[in-house]
C-alpha cells in the first residue's frame, strides 16, 4: 500500500485486521466472527472516505452487499 502511495490511508489496516485470515489465505472463522470482520472493514472504508474529504454514507452500503453474497 504505501508504494502505491496509499500508506497515510490504510496504514492503520493491516494490524486491525491482522489474525482475520491464515497463511493461506483462508478467513479464519475460529479466531473472528465474519460479521464482525466485515464491520471493522466498512469502519476502515469510511475513515478512508473521510480522510480523502469524501462521503462517508459511500461506504455504508458496503457491510450489506457483502452479507448478503457471502454469508452462506
């Protein structure tokens, strides 16, 4: 991220969701309930949107989308 310039935006990001998935990749359900992880996310989307001087309500839909494709 911060070689793509993004590093003052999700500088934050990687130690708030470190533990949500494996090495391999996988999301790891018996260390965090996906509901909660997306909703850390949509928070991260906003404080970005804010930080860019943007539209928070831009991010608010995204806890919903997700839940409603993924959730199984």
């Amino acid at each position: 991220m911060r070689q793509l310039g993004l590093g003052r935006q999700f500088g934050s990001l990687a130690p708030r969701l470190d533990g949500a998935f494996r090495a391999d990749g996988v999301f790891a359900h018996d260390r965090l309930r996906f509901v909660d992880f997306v909703d850390d996310v949509e928070d991260l989307l906003e404080d970005v949107a804010r930080q860019e001087g943007g539209d928070k309500e831009a991010a608010d839909g995204f806890e919903e989308y997700v839940l409603q494709h993924y959730r199984g």
